[in-house]
C-alpha cells in the first residue's frame, strides 16, 4: 500500500531498539509499557510500513505454544501502542501511525527514523565507499553506525522473535566492527586497533577474525613475539573448549609471522585484508592519518531527569567553544582547559550522566573523545597517572616504542598532541587530585569532565574547576525511572512505586537493582517488593545485584569506606546505631569518645566524600541505604562491649540535653 505522511506527529516519531526499545516523539519520550508491548512495538517497526499478520506476532511473543489469552492480549498490547504513539489520535484522521490492516496490523514509520535501519544504511554506505577505495568515508559512515548501539539490542524483551533479532543485530554489530578495525590497520592506526582489539578478544574469545587481527596489529607494531602468543594462546583455547585446531587462515597467517613475511608490511596488508590496494587501478591513494579516538562506553539505558545539570554541563560546553572563538587573544580570561568535577556520594549516577551528556555533545569535539575508569573507589587498586597516559597516548596515534617511559614526560606529550585541538576528556572515577593533575589539558579548546565521590577542593582552588554537586533523583524522576525499567506494573501501583523509590532512597543504582528484582520475578507485584525491602536487614541483600561487585549496592559502598581513616570509619560504623534523622557535633564526639574538633574533622571528611550530607549549621544527616550499611558494618565489626558503650554515652549525652 501506498504511505503518505501527513502530520507532524508522524514525522517526529523516531524509535530505538539498538539497546532498550524506546521511542520519541520530538523531544518527548513515550511510554512504552510492559515488555511484550514494546515486543510488538518491535517486531512492527522492524517491518514499518508492511501488514505484520496476527499470527506472526503471536508466533513472535509467545513461540509455538501461546496461551489461550494471546489474541485477546494482543489487542490490548496494540491499544496501549496506540494511547502512546497518538494520544490525540482521530480515527480514520490521515497522521495515524498504528493501523489496522487485515490480517494484522501496520506501523507507519518514515525512512531513517528507526536506528536499526539507519545502522544498516550507514554499513552498507560503508561498502560502497570501500568499493570505491574512499577508506576515510569508509570509516565515517561505520563509525555512524557503531554510534547508534546504546546497550544489547531488545534488552529485556523477551520471547522467540526477540531473541532471534538480538542474535542478528548483534552479529551485525560484530561485522561492523571487525570492518572498521580492517580500516584502521589500512589506514596505518595499528596500536589503537591493537588496543581496541585486546578488549574485543575477551569479550569474543573464540573469535577467529579478531584474534588474526590482533596478532596482524601487533606485528605491524613492531611487536612480532606477542603476535606469536596470541595464536599459542588461541590454539589452545580451541583444543581445550572445542577440541579443534584454528582454522586455515589464522594458521596461515601465523606461519607468515613466524616468518617475518614481507608481504604483511603496510604497502601489501590492504590486499590481504580485503581492501581495494592504494596502487590498483581506480583507487584512491591512502595515507595514514591521525586516528579520532572515540573512547565513551555505551550510554546509560533509560535515563531519566537531571535537566538542570545536564543544562549546567552545556554552559561548561559553551565556555569551551568562547575560550577556543578567543583564539590567542590577550588578556581574554582564562587559557586552560574547562574542567568540570561531577561529585556525589556512591549510585547517585555520576558516571551515567557523564557519559549520557558526553554522547549529546560528541559532535561538538570533532578530534575525539578520550576516556578511562580511575578507579578511585573500586575493587581494584587505582589507575596511575603514568598507565592513563600511555593508554591516551596510544589512542592519539603514538606507537608504543615512542611513549616515554617517565610520568611527567608521557604528560608533556599529552599535552602536546591536544594542543589547539577539540577534545572532550572524561575522568571518571578520579580519587585525588594528584592523580588527575597530570591528564589535564594544557589548552583551553579541550574540556574535561571529572567524576568523583570526593570534592576535589585541589582541582577547584588550582585550576578552577566548577564543581556539580550531584543529589539523590527527585521522587518524580525515581518513580519515573522505575516506570521505564519495569514497564505497566509501576503505573498500576503508583503508591508502591513510590513508596519503593524512597526504600531506594532515590538512587539510580538502587533502582535499577529493585527493578532488575522485579523484571526477574514477573508474579511479584510492586507493593510485595516494597514490603520486602521495608526490612532494613535484609534490604542490601535484596539489592546485590545477582553478586555482581560493579553493580551491589553494599559492594558500591564499601568502596568508599574502604578509603577511610580508621578513625572516620569507626564514627562512621558507630552513626548506623544513630536512630535519629540528624545527628549534630556533641552527639558525634559522643558516639566516639571524642573531642568537638575531634568530631568536626571526622564528619567534614565523611561529607567530603558524601557518606553523609551537611543538613544545616553543625547537623549532619545519612540517608536509609548507608544507615543501614553502616549498622551492619558496626553489628560485623565492633563488638557488643564497644557497641553498649557508645550508646550509652550517646543516651547520657541526651539525657544531659533534655535535662538542660
């Protein structure tokens, strides 16, 4: 049939299912409902104005044996649709987007405005110009592509058609990939492809085509011995989980290693890898040009609120562009770079809206974007300046033999290939100042975004960074983001939901841990999570996160408290016996046995490093998740003797206070 687009409305409909299906219109975000709804959603826009019969939906859903209910539930799946896409809608009015079409239904949906079929069309853009030996568009048109992916395909869609696509667009992705870093070695970028691929191998490590990558990479890097242990290594990978040998590619290319083969050198490698060779007839010369890095990790799915920040991080954008508009004119203010420090105690989303706000802005730093985890407050011990130099200096185009081996000369060169260049620099995870100092910029036409649990009062009294106090979600939002994660049963239960928001105590990362809870155990409703939750003793429990240390909510947290002096972390165990929503300077000095200016110091670093909040004039408060963390610390490490005594002086002390 033919589609003619007649409205507004239709033609601002865009529709994500590279990572969480999501949909828009203009600027505003759609309610999509439960999983199944946005299932249907799918399967509708991936055919776009094609008739989607019943039965295939069903089929889509549900696999080969659908309940009783399946049609019935599939009307009510459309109609919900149709209360998001058209609120307004008039039937039979020329804008409808969701159609009835015998026997199924069509979604009507203009070209480009779906990221999978614009992922596709940016691939095969990407061939044509590989055809034609154009390499650099080539590489622009596959870099627009990988940009669209924002987590796994369909995530938490569930149902046969879903997993079948998420398998699909995920080996796209994997091809798409694996041509770019072709490119790149083309291109001569042989230690950031070599880079990107030690990653990419463990992520895939029975990946014949990465690994042969890696080890053409290292060897064209000077680096012929490691190349050699990649294929030792993949060799017995395979004998010991599938019980094969590599395949006759990667053997031949181990051989041509072994061999030091000429043939592998720059001039020749574009034939071997497939490319159209720079001396052939028609084809553009190619020369090697300095790699764009790229380095932002995927954006944070369904992000929710944070416009007056996000707004705040613009202003930081639009005093980068002034100073850069500058030039070198005198006394135009300022000359360094503008750095912004993000801070906020542990899972209020430092580090989502970082990355959120970098993918919103990449555009506007056409040389790159570089990134690297700190690890300040991590499992792991913390990145050394001197490790997060080479690896920014690697993915700037210096080979390894070429970085310095002393911290203070890899800054210098740092600082001299970003020179009069547009880069954004996201630090995230920073502990000190010290170990930020050296991966500043020495320009102001670059800006860098610190995220921290610490103030970072150094960076700010130093180089004049503009501190972003990050605070727990608004209830609204925290409520809004549980809609999001857990589809209609947060709109049925809007006092559970809220009331679950608040055990949360509104941090992003406690969400999306209790909606995790719920998308789990689909019986459950809201109200009966919130019960569980209720219980301060087991609250941390619930929100573990299947034990992973990234994502549990008392591991998070144990990473601050693990920084601690001994002292600040005994008056912080010691707070979790505190029943109280404050706690002021004398009933402190009381909990520990301490001075008023013992006292002081203590709780001023534990605000610093926002284990507690300033709530006013010599008042400090905790929120629920760290109270509760805090008394199971106190209840596992200090004994009943210690624990007894500490609220009696904390009683005495009130008591004197009332007697007063």
């Amino acid at each position: 049939m033919s589609v003619v687009y007649s409205n507004n409305q239709l033609m601002n409909l865009h529709v994500r299912l590279l990572g969480p299906v999501r949909a828009w219109q203009g600027d505003r975000e759609l309610d999509l409902g439960a999983p199944r709804r946005q299932a249907v959603l799918g399967m509708l826009a991936m055919r776009a104005n094609q008739t989607v019969s019943r039965g295939e939906l069903i089929d889509g859903i549900w696999g080969e044996d659908p309940p009783p209910s399946a049609v019935n539930a599939l009307h009510v799946y459309v109609a919900g649709l149709r209360r998001a896409l058209e609120p307004h809608r008039v039937h039979r009015a020329p804008g409808r987007i969701l159609l009835a079409s015998s026997p199924g239904y069509l979604l009507r949906l203009p070209g480009g405005q779906l990221d999978a079929e614009a992922f596709g069309q940016h691939l095969a853009a990407a061939r044509e110009s590989r055809a034609r030996g154009d390499l650099h568009a080539a590489a622009t048109s596959l870099d627009a592509a990988l940009r669209l992916w924002q987590s796994t395909p369909l995530a938490g869609v569930l149902g046969p058609w879903a997993e079948i696509e998420r398998v699909r667009l995920g080996e796209l992705r994997l091809t798409a990939i694996e041509e770019r870093i072709e490119i790149m070695l083309a291109l001569g970028a042989n230690a950031e492809a070599a880079a990107q691929l030690a990653g990419l191998v463990r992520e895939h490590p029975l990946s014949e085509g990465f690994r042969g990558q890696l080890m053409l990479a290292l060897y064209r890097s000077g680096r012929q011995a490691e190349a050699l242990a990649v294929f030792t290594a993949t060799r017995r990978l395979l004998v010991e989980e599938l019980g094969i040998e590599p395949g006759p590619r990667l053997r031949r290319l181990h051989e041509r290693v072994l061999a030091a083969d000429a043939t592998l050198d720059p001039p020749l490698v574009t034939a071997t890898l497939g490319l159209a060779h720079p001396q052939s007839a028609g084809a553009a010369a190619v020369r090697p040009v300095q790699p764009v890095a790229a380095q932002l990790p995927l954006d944070t799915g369904a992000f929710i609120g944070r416009a007056g920040e996000l707004a705040a991080l613009d202003g930081m954008l639009a005093a980068t562009i002034g100073r850069t508009a500058q030039g070198s004119q005198r006394d135009a203010g300022p000359t360094g770079a503008v750095i912004s420090v993000v801070w906020g105690t542990a899972g209020v989303g430092k580090t989502g809206l970082a990355v959120h706000w970098a993918h919103r802005v990449h555009a506007a730093f056409p040389d790159g974007q570089l990134y690297v985890n700190l690890r300040g407050c991590d499992p792991e011990q913390p990145v050394p300046a001197g490790v997060a130099l080479a690896g920014f200096l690697r993915a700037l185009g210096m080979e390894g033999p070429d970085i310095p081996l002393e911290t203070d000369e890899r800054a210098a060169a740092y600082r001299t290939l970003l020179d009069r260049r547009r880069m954004l620099v996201v630090l995230d995870n920073a502990a000190t100042a010290e170990q930020v100092r050296p991966l500043l910029p020495g320009s102001p036409s670059s800006l860098v975004l610190v995220t921290s649990r610490d103030s970072q009062a150094g960076l700010v009294a130093r180089h004049g960074a503009r501190r972003l106090e990050l605070d727990v979600l608004s209830l609204n939002d925290a409520v809004a983001l549980l809609r999001v994660l857990i589809g209609g049963r947060a709109d049925t239960e809007p006092a559970a939901s809220a009331r679950l928001a608040r055990l949360c105590a509104r941090l992003p990362l406690a969400l999306r841990v209790a909606a995790e809870l719920a998308a789990a155990v689909p019986a459950m409703t809201v109200a009966q999570l919130a019960d569980e939750m209720a219980d301060e003793r087991r609250r941390l429990d619930l929100l573990d996160a299947g034990g992973d240390p990234r994502s549990a909510v008392r591991s998070v947290f144990s990473w601050s408290y693990r920084h601690l002096p001994a002292e600040t972390a005994r008056l912080f165990r010691l707070l979790g016996l505190h029943t109280g929503p404050d706690v002021d300077l004398s009933a402190a000095a009381a909990l520990t046995a301490s001075t008023h200016g013992q006292a002081r110091r203590e709780l001023e670093q534990l605000a610093r490093g926002h284990m507690i909040h300033r709530a006013g004039p010599g008042r400090y408060v905790m929120h629920d998740l760290l109270r509760a963390y805090a008394a199971d610390l106190t209840a596992a490490t200090d004994t009943g003797d210690t624990r007894r005594a500490a609220l009696t002086r904390l009683f005495e002390h009130y008591a004197g206070v009332a007697a007063a």
